[in-house]
C-alpha cells in the first residue's frame, strides 16, 4: 500500500468522523462508527495507487548492484542507542540561482567521541538509502580512527535515494538533478552549514565514502579542497567507462587462481547452456534447471537477460568475497562433476524464489517513476550509468568468452536500455558522449590532481581495476590488498582477515593520522 498517497485521502475523512464523534456518542453508537470507519478506511486505502510488485530476483545484480546497495550496511550492537535522524535544506539545484527551491536531505551525526578542536569525518551516502548505522557502530574502521582522534562522524545520504528526494519522483524531467556534481555541492553546502551549527572555527574535514561514493570522497576533495582537507576513497571507480570488460575479467582471475579447474568447469557449463539455448526443448530444459518464472524465449534480449542473472551470480560471490566465499563457490561448481548442474548449484546458493526471465517486465520495473516503487533506487543508479558512468559489465572480453563464460552478452545491449527506460533522447550516441564527457570533467584514474587522498583497492573486487591504482602525484596514496573484495577495508576487523587486509587498514589509519596531526 502507498502509505504517502492514502493518507493524504484520509485526512477528510477522518476529519469527517470526529466531527461525527459527539452525535455518535450521544446516541450509543460508538462501536458501530469504529467498525464503519475501519472499513472505509479501506475502501479509501484501496485506490491509493499501490505499489505494483514485479517478480525481478532480489539476487540479481543490475549494473553490478545488489539489491541493498554496493556497501552493506555495517553490524551495530543492538543496545547502543540510534542516532537520531536530522535534515539539510539542500538546494535542488546548486549551479541555477534562479531555481530557489529546497529539499530535505537527511543526516545523522554522532559527538559521543569529539573533542573539541578535533576533525570531522564524513560518509557520503551513494545509491541507496543511508541510515545511522555508519555513526553507531564503534567498530568499523572509520569509528575506530574517530575515537583516537577525537572527531565528530557525520553521514549524508545522496539525493535521490532513500528520504532525500529532491523532486518527488523519478522522472525524465526530473532525473536531470541526479547527477555526481549535484551531489558534491550537496556536500560542500552541508558542510558549511555544519561549520555554522556547530561553530567549528578551524574545521579539517575529512570525506569517507565507498564504491560509487568512493569515487565522490576522491571526487569532492578534488572538486572543493578548500572545503574538504583529506579523503579516503575506497574501492571507487573514478574512471567511466562504457564497455566496462575488466569486470568480468577479475572474475575469472579470481576463479582461476583459486583453481583452474574451477573456471574450466564455469566455461563448460556456459557452453552446455549455450546450446542448450538453441531449441525450444532446450530453453525449457534449462527453464526447469534454473526454476524461472516463465519459460525462457528465444529472442536476444531474453537470452541476455537470464544470462546476465546467472553470470551475475558468480559477479556478486567474487564482488564481496571472504576468505570462505570463492572456495566454496568453487566445491558447488566442480563436487557434482556434472559442469552445467554446477552453474545451477551456484545459482541456487542465495536462491529466493523462481528466477526472473520476462525482460519486458524488467523494462516496466524500471520505468516506474514513484519514489515509492519497488526498484526506485535501481532507477536511480541505472540513470547515472547512462547519464554518467556506463560500467557495463558486458562479456566483449576475449578472456571471458573465449575462457570464462562463452555467454555473449554485448555491450549495446545495455546501452539500449537508457532510450527504452528513460527516453528516446538517451540512445547510443549519447550515452557514449555522456561517459565521455565524465572523464574530461574529473579526468580519471590517470589525471586524478586531488591531493591527501588514499585509494583503498582489494584485487579481488573487479571495480578496482577503475580507481587510482598507482600515484598520479606525490599526495595521492593508493593501497592495493591482495586478494579482498569490494569495500572490504571499511568494516571492522575479523578474526579471518587475511594478513594483506589488516596491513591495508593499517596504511588507512596511518594516513589519515598523520594528516589530522598536521
């Protein structure tokens, strides 16, 4: 049910009836004005314009994003109290002074470990709904620097996504705010206002952020050092690129250094499927194997679109590996000694009901404008890989459908999604001029000019191959941990953490020491 839409229809009718209350009362009828108002109530509540429910797998990756977000929330201890939630009035858009309009951008602060004259560190939110948890829990490694250095820790959530709606809805029209330069003068602006509330004087701002808000961290200390005196930047992808073939490239290396025979079994598995995939017998033998919806079409876009669930599987196990995750994907892969049931054991690892194969419908779900939708953060983030980024982790590598894969999943059939979700406005030629003109604005992992910036990277994480990788000038530090995964320097330590990982936390906690004591 739109909660936002029926109560606005219920506010007369409710004030209808406690109007009625005093006549009701009088004559002994109150429970039959309860019972009354309880139904129409839903009657009222019944064409409030529900949220529609599409059947798209919560496991499927889209664009490299998980359901919850490219960073998983960190683990609080139940009995820490929450930080209360606040609101900025933000700009809706920063760089037109005519365009006076406000929204309310929510945040959450913790001062339990400041002491005065100490720094203040910010987690900028990316493409999902933020909560308080980056600023209660104790144990992460950016709360763990705080409470040596006495800082105050502030996390902002990115406008489009969770309460932070600019406009309303997710249209065409209205998309054109969404936008990484929004979003860095969204942060400069808080920052100020923060500087006003709380009277820092000599305030050393420091941004933290990870995957696509890593790349702002980077971003923002680029775009407004005067602002922002130092970053961390994990695990962010500063380089846009359209046909984004190193993806599916570190998978496989992940897989194969583990053990060649793992990938070999993959690789036969594909082409098992792939011919499979040539017969109408065939698609519903593998519709049977892998529990979808509907019965797998011969068309292209339906063929692309289950492989990308199925190939996406192995993209989310490598993307946020642990010590146990690859080795275990690898005994489903090879135990059964049967390769294409192997991809099928793979796939039913995190399994949650049949699996979506209507493309069409895929299509509907994204184009569903209501900040209240199912997959309203899906359409925000699929709107900046048009608008911004690409990132499309499409099988154009010789590596992967020569050795991985055999799947052949071709960049443009992702590019094509922009105009078919989006507008028509949005074709191939655009998308291509957009990334491009990304890069020439914040000059990539090459160009990067930010100073006092470290680039956490784990070589397992297939994103890392677009970050800062080697210096790009005599302030920028980049950390590379062998064998981690997305964003995996950002929680707190385990008892299984590799050696490479405790190392790399060590060199984060280092730098930013050493600049918070200059």
């Amino acid at each position: 049910m739109n909660i936002k839409v029926c109560s606005k229809k219920l506010k007369f009718t409710l004030n209808l009836y406690l109007s009625s209350i005093f006549f009701f009362w009088t004559s002994g009828q109150m429970k039959t004005l309860f019972l009354l108002a309880a139904f129409t109530i839903i009657l009222v509540c019944s064409d409030a314009n529900p949220v529609k429910s599409y059947k798209i797998s919560k496991n499927r990756l889209i664009r490299g994003r998980p359901w919850h977000g490219f960073v998983k929330k960190p683990p609080v201890d139940p009995r820490t109290p929450k930080s209360p939630t606040y609101y900025h009035d933000s700009k809706v858009d920063n760089f037109d002074s005519s365009n006076t309009k406000t929204y309310k951008q929510r945040y959450w602060y913790n001062e339990k470990w400041y002491k005065p004259g100490g720094p203040q560190f910010l987690m900028i939110g990316g493409e999902a709904a933020e909560s308080s948890a980056w600023v209660d829990s104790g144990n992460v490694e950016w709360t763990i620097i705080a409470k040596e250095v006495g800082a105050m820790v502030f996390d902002l959530e990115h406008r489009f996504y969770g309460d932070s709606q600019p406009t309303g809805d997710l249209t065409f029209e209205s998309l054109k705010y969404l936008t990484s330069e929004q979003a860095l003068a969204d942060v400069k602006h808080f920052i100020l206002d923060m500087n006003a509330k709380f009277n820092f004087t000599s305030p050393r701002w420091i941004t933290f952020g990870g995957s696509y808000p890593g790349a702002l961290s980077a971003w923002a200390r680029q775009t407004y050092p005067d602002t922002i005196y130092a970053a961390v930047a994990s695990s962010g992808p500063v380089q846009a690129v359209v046909d984004f073939t190193g993806y599916l490239d570190v998978v496989y290396n992940a897989l194969n250094n583990y053990d060649p025979k793992c990938s070999a079994s993959v690789h036969t598995g594909f082409l098992q499927i792939n011919e499979l995939m040539k017969t109408e017998d065939g698609r519903k033998t593998l519709s049977t194997f892998f529990n979808t919806c509907d019965t797998i079409k011969g068309d292209s876009d339906t063929i692309n679109y289950f492989y990308e669930s199925i190939i996406g599987t192995y993209m989310g196990q490598v993307q946020y590996s642990d010590p146990t995750t690859i080795p275990y994907l690898c005994q489903l892969q090879t135990s059964s000694g049967d390769d294409l049931q192997g991809v099928v054991a793979v796939n039913q690892m995190e399994s949650q009901g049949c699996l979506d194969v209507n493309y069409q419908e895929y299509i509907d779900f994204m184009k569903d404008t209501s900040v209240n939708a199912e997959g309203v953060e899906y359409r925000a983030w699929v709107w900046q890989t048009c608008n911004e980024f690409g990132f499309y982790q499409s099988t154009d590598s010789s590596l992967v459908t020569g050795d991985f894969t055999g799947a052949d999943i071709p960049v443009d059939w992702y590019v094509q999604q922009c105009a078919q979700i989006y507008d028509a406005s949005m074709e191939n030629t655009t998308v291509y001029a957009n990334i491009k003109n990304t890069n020439k604005h914040y000059l990539g992992q090459k160009g990067y000019n930010g100073t006092k910036v470290v680039f956490p990277n784990g070589t397992n994480d297939p994103w890392h191959v677009l970050s800062v990788l080697s210096p790009t000038n005599s302030k920028t530090y980049p950390v590379i941990i062998d064998g981690t995964s997305h964003c995996a320097d950002m929680y707190g330590p385990r008892s299984d953490d590799p050696t490479s990982l405790t190392e790399g936390r060590k060199k984060i906690h280092s730098h930013v020491i050493s600049w918070v004591n200059e």
